[in-house]
C-alpha cells in the first residue's frame, strides 16, 4: 500500500453541497512507492502539457510519443529504401518496365525495338557477370542482320561508356557469332556507324579500348569483323571516318594491345578496300600532333602496324605513296 500522509477530516474542508474529489495519495519525502512516483509523473504530465499526458514521451501518454516517433523512424527507412530502390534502378536494374531477368537477349531484342538504347547498353553491360555475354552477343547480331544497325551502334556506344571490359566481352562473342552465321558484313556496318554514336557522346576513347579488348580476346574472328568494320567506316566518310581516324591515332599512340589490334584490323580493311589508307593518313597526322613523332614512330616501327603503315607509305622511308618522312593524304591508295 502507498503511504499515506497526515489524515485530513474531509468533513472540516467540505461546505454545504460541495463534494470533494478524493485525495491522491501524499507521498512522505524520499518515498519510492512505485505508485506514488508514477502518481508524481501524471501529475507532471499535467501540469506540463494541461492535458494529463506525459512530455517528452518519458511519463504519462509518453508511450504514444515514442510509438509516433517509431512510425515517424518507420517512414523515413522507408523513404531511404524507396531512395535506394531508385538508384538501384539506375544501376543494374531494368528501367521503366524492361525485364533484366533470366533472357538479356529478349531484353536488348526489346530495348531496341522500343528505341531504347539506354536499356539494351544497360543489358549488356550486365550479360557477362551473369553468364549471358553470348546470348547477348547474339541478339545484337540478329538485329544487326535485320537492319537495325543504327540502333545498334548507339547501343554498343553507350554501353562502352559505362563498362569496356563487359562491352568488350560482349563485342568478341558477337564477332565470332557473326563469323560463324555468315553475317559479318552486317555486323562490321554496325560497328562501323558505332565509332561515329561514340564520337558524337564523347565516349570514343572508350569504345576504342573496348574493341581493342574486343579484337585481343576474339582472335581472328574478332579481327575480320573489325576489319569489315574499319573498310566500312573508311569508305563511308563523313563523321564515321573522322572518328575512325581519331580512335586510331589515340590506339596508335598507347602502343601496345591497343595498336596491335587496331593494326590487324586494318590489315584486313586494307585487302578489302584501300580508302582505308586514307584513313590511316588521318590517323598519323593525329597522332603526331597528339603523341609527338618521334613516339609514333617507334610504336609503329616496333610492332604489328609496320605493317599495315608500311602498305600505305607512311614510314620513314616506307615505299609507296609519300615517301619517308611526314606524308600527306595526297597518296597513292589505288589497286
């Protein structure tokens, strides 16, 4: 029981007609009656708040405080997971509707028909880490053999952007699939409208690395489709050639892998049609402005674009066209 405090004689304090409300318990000083501390809380959630809940969500109706802070909590981690749940949509999530399930080729097949080359780059960015790089290869053949090279190009181009390895992954398994149906032809026209959508984006040194990577990994198949692409882009003209040419010269400057690959493609645009001589003209003058001669020259006298510079005359000393030293575009490229 609460200790009580002094009894009170109701009937001295009580006038004619004038009931008095019980009495709360009277705690004695330093009392620790359970009761008498939560009669002490109630009474200061009275008094703070007039309407007999507790403040601060420690006494009184505090628990309903704490409870609307606990939603209040609840909303805001929905509200962050809802935030994530976006960017995750950005990230490795299909956007708008577009399924990146268990067949990425019906989804780049989809994204393309719709004109939605953010999603199918999307796809195929994410096809290797998922074990679907061939059947994504495949279906970018398929629509490049249907027509749809334009879209096609603006898709690969984009998704270089964002990841070259995985592009490149993707490209070398295209090369081969196109070698294999007969379909290279459509393919390389396809990549060659590519270098021009990359150009455009400002992505072009990256989509570069990517079919450099692309020609390393898919051998000879990947370099007769690139080569198919380098004649095409070559005899095109326009903003095709240029970034062509542009792509070259930064290949060439890196050395390497890059140059390596670039050559071998050209070796083959070189037999199919020799305009691309006149890119590979282009190409030098870029990158002796870019990389200094002296640098060009020694990447190219050292490795497998010799060659292919040789065939064209712009070595020094090279036979054929220009002579030694720094050729013009005004070459022999005939025959």
């Amino acid at each position: 029981m609460p200790v009580q405090g002094p009894q009170i004689n109701r009937k001295l304090l009580q006038g004619p007609g004038l009931p008095l409300p019980p009495l709360p318990p009277f705690p004695l000083p330093g009392s620790t009656s359970a009761d008498a501390q939560a009669a002490a809380a109630a009474n200061s959630g009275r008094g703070n708040n007039g309407n007999g809940r507790g403040n601060n969500g420690n006494n009184g109706n505090g628990r309903g405080n704490n409870a609307n802070n606990d939603n209040a909590r609840g909303a805001a981690v929905s509200n962050a997971n809802a935030a994530s749940q976006g960017s995750n949509n950005a990230v490795g999530v299909a956007p708008r509707g577009l399924d990146l399930g268990l067949n990425l080729a019906s989804t780049i097949t989809n994204a393309i028909s719709g004109n939605r080359a953010d999603a199918a780059a999307q796809a195929i960015t994410v096809a290797p880490s998922r074990g679907q790089a061939s059947a994504a290869a495949s279906s970018l053949v398929q629509l490049s053999s249907s027509g749809r090279n334009d879209a096609v190009a603006e898709s690969v181009a984009q998704a270089a952007a964002a990841d070259i390895a995985a592009t490149a992954s993707v490209l070398a398994s295209a090369a081969a699939t196109a070698l294999s149906q007969g379909s290279v032809g459509a393919f390389g026209s396809s990549q060659a409208k590519a270098f021009g959508r990359a150009k455009q984006k400002g992505s072009l040194n990256a989509f570069m690395r990517a079919v450099s990577q692309a020609i390393g990994q898919g051998g000879d198949s990947a370099v007769q489709a690139y080569g198919v692409a380098f004649a095409e882009a070559a005899a095109s003209g326009g903003e095709d050639q240029q970034a062509l040419a542009q792509a070259t010269a930064t290949a060439f400057c890196e050395g390497g892998g890059s140059a390596t690959a670039f050559a071998s493609a050209y070796s083959v645009a070189l037999s199919r049609d020799k305009q691309g001589c006149l890119v590979l003209t282009q190409a030098r003058a870029l990158a002796v402005a870019q990389c200094g001669g002296g640098q060009f020259t020694a990447y190219a006298e050292a490795s497998a674009e010799s060659r292919v510079l040789g065939l064209c005359g712009l070595l020094s000393g090279g036979a054929g066209g220009a002579g030694g030293g720094f050729p013009g575009i005004d070459i022999n490229i005939g025959g």
